[in-house]
C-alpha cells in the first residue's frame, strides 16, 4: 500500500482506472484539474474580499435592498464582477504547472520511493509489518518513515520546480524584452521569498492528512479526503505565489 505525501497519487488509483492513457499523462491531468480549481477557488475568495471587490458587492446589495429585503448569498452580478476580475492567465499558469511539473514528478518520484522501500523495508506475508534488516515495524510505522522521508527528500524538490515554472512563465507573459538574467533573478528571489514558508506549512498539512487517511477514513472515503485537503492546499499555493 503506497504511502502518498500530497493529493495526487492518493486518488489515481481511481482515476487509472477510468482513464485510458499514460499513467504520467493520467497523472498530469489529474494534477491539472485540482491545481485549476484551487487557483480559481482562490481568486474568488481574493476578488470578493480585496477593495474594489468589496466595493462593487456594497452597491449591488445597496441596488437589491431597494428591490428587495431577502437576497440571495451569490447573486448574477456577484458572479459577473468575479468573472471580470479573474485572471486568466494565473490560472492558465497553475493549470500548466499542474499538468507539466506536478504530475509528473509525483508520478514518477513515487515509483521511486515505493521500489525504494519495497527493497528496503519490504512488507511481510501478513502485510501488517515491515522487516528493515532484522528490525521488524509494523505497518503504521513504515507509513510514517516514507511520508516522513519523501517530505525531506521529494517536497522541497517540488516546490523549488514549481516555483521556477511559474516564475519562467510569469515573466515570458509580460511585455518586457525577456533574458535569462531576469528569468534567474525571479527564480531566485521567488525561492528565496516562498519556498521556506511553504515548506513548513506543507509540514502542517501533509503528514497529518496522511496518518488521519490511513488510521481514522474508511477506504472508500479516501480519495474524496485526501481531494478536498488537495483543492485547499493548492489554493493556498495560489495565494502564496501571487503574495508580494
């Protein structure tokens, strides 16, 4: 049984299933459709609760309150102003990182790490312990040395990939004369700015959502779990790569 470090590989073996493609590309796609809706989910929480969101639902409510005293919690004019203020090319951005950086890598750096462990910490006959030399764990124990391990090894690999993607396509979709200098410079300064933080909350969540999956959800509600902690951690992704 695979220990999965974020929400990717914990729903693909569903998704494998029902899909008939390369398992990088099965990969990809599923990382692109929950990277799209946390970039979206994200930029309608920023949209509603920055100025001229706020601004703009103050007098369409002022508007409704002469028509009416119930209204309603999301309106057409609400919807109309978050569509005018959302950004496309962000979450073209995200969604491209999605289907090139994360899925892929996961994919593959998971098979990896199971080969790893499979080697090294193989399973016994009974599947509830582990043998690690003449050490034998039980199986919990071993969930919790590979989540541990592929948060030190695989995680921060990821995010420093992830942010230099994004921030190579940040800069090739501005209007300004593109170089290498001011593509490294971004890397650079994107890493050094947000890849600590990220590290440490993805410490918060990731190990937790992975022991509570495995001890405490039934197998059967796993993939809709580790799904919904998947949409909010790549909102809040979203939200830490647009912070200045």
């Amino acid at each position: 049984r695979r220990v999965h470090g974020d929400e990717n590989t914990a729903c693909l073996c569903v998704f494998n299933s029902k899909m008939k493609a390369p398992p990088v590309l099965r990969a990809g796609i599923w990382s692109f459709s929950l990277m799209t809706v946390g970039d979206l989910l994200m930029q309608s929480i920023s949209n509603a609760n920055n100025g001229s969101g706020r601004k703009q639902f103050a007098v369409m409510e002022s508007n409704a309150q002469k028509e009416s005293k119930i209204q309603p919690f999301f309106s057409s004019n609400k919807a109309e102003t978050l569509i005018q203020n959302w950004d496309a090319p962000r979450t073209m951005r995200f969604a491209a990182a999605g289907l090139c950086v994360h899925g892929p890598y996961f994919h593959m750096m998971y098979g990896a790490v199971d080969r790893l462990f499979n080697r090294y910490m193989p399973l016994c006959s009974n599947n509830s312990t582990a043998k690690f030399g003449r050490l034998v764990v039980s199986n919990l124990s071993r969930n919790v040395i590979k989540t541990l391990f592929v948060q030190v090894t695989i995680f921060p690999v990821y995010l420093s990939l992830l942010y230099s993607f994004l921030a190579t396509l940040e800069n090739t979709h501005t209007h300004e004369k593109i170089n290498s200098h001011t593509i490294r410079a971004s890397i650079k300064h994107k890493i050094h700015t947000k890849l600590w933080d990220t590290f440490c909350i993805g410490w918060c969540v990731w190990p937790p959502t992975n022991l509570i999956q495995y001890c405490y959800v039934p197998v059967h509600w796993r993939v809709p779990f580790v799904g919904v902690v998947g949409v909010g951690w790549n909102s809040f992704l979203s939200w830490e790569n647009s912070r200045k």
